[in-house]
C-alpha cells in the first residue's frame, strides 16, 4: 500500500494514476477532495487539513509500506511548501512506523549533471535558479530534512515535468 501526497497536483496524481495502474492499493492525500475526481476500488482518498501537523497525517498512513510526496510550491510566490510540508510527513511516518520516502524535488537542487551542455551549464540552468531561487531554496532544505530522517529515502530530480496526453 502507498500513500501519496499532494495528490491533486500534477506529479501526486500522475504518481496515484501509475500506481493503481500497477496493482497498488493507494491512499492519496489531499486538503480539497473537490479537486480529486480519480475513483478506483483501490484507492482510498483521505482528506486532510493541512501536510505540516504530523497528527493530523497519521491515519493517512495506516498500513502503508511507503509514502510518496509531489508536493511542492505551484508558482514562485508560494513560499516554502516543500520543506514545512515534508517535516510534518516525515514526523507522521516515524510514528506510524512508515519507513520508506520518495519525495520528487529537482534539477538546479542538485550538482549540474555530467554531460550537460555548455548552453544548459552555464546558461539555461544559473538563469533557472536564480529566476525560482526561493523554490529551490526551499527544495534543498526539504531534502536536508529527507537526509537527517531514519526513513529509507530516495530524492528525484527531474529536469523537466510535462504532461502527457
């Protein structure tokens, strides 16, 4: 079973979409269940008030063996989504004794990876992060929080999101 947080966004949903596509039993985590309109027999669609008060998270990961976070900031102006909300989940999970995270954050976060280009490296990639610097300030100190748990983690760091259709 996996929990799925931030499941009306872009990421949680496609994240709740593949995993019941799989033959995952999946919880998904959303404040608005106006905003979510997926129904499955193995989806169960937990409403919470918030992602930073650990409590109010627990029931959501009852019986999960991981937990699975696409949320992070939908626009500049956003503040620190990312790091707030990840605190409260990763608190929530040791109580429940959840021990896998997968948290999606992204590129400019990390070292620019080997064989970028020239134009990507020194061009593309400063301009990015200095245009969303406060997104990405608050995606590394979300994944200096994921580092300093005791769950079982994995960070990923996509360059690019784009929908499918």
């Amino acid at each position: 079973m996996l929990t799925v947080f931030g499941a009306t966004g872009g990421i949680g949903g496609h994240v709740v979409r593949q995993a019941l596509a799989d033959g995952h039993h999946v919880t998904a985590v959303v404040r608005d269940p106006a905003q979510f309109d997926l129904s499955h027999p193995a989806l169960e669609v937990a409403t919470v008030p918030g992602l930073t008060d650990p409590d109010g998270l627990r029931a959501a990961l009852e019986g999960s063996d991981a937990a699975i976070s696409g949320v992070g900031a939908r626009g500049r102006k956003d503040g620190p989504v990312a790091s707030s909300t990840t605190r409260g989940m990763l608190r929530a999970m040791q109580a429940s004794g959840v021990r896998r995270f997968v948290a999606v954050s992204a590129v400019p976060v990390g070292p620019v990876p080997e064989g970028e280009s020239f134009l990507n490296r020194r061009i593309l990639l400063p301009f990015i992060s200095a245009v969303a610097r406060d997104v990405y300030v608050d995606l590394a100190e979300m994944e200096d929080e994921i580092r300093r748990s005791a769950t079982d983690w994995t960070t990923v760091r996509p360059p690019k999101l784009v929908t499918s259709r």
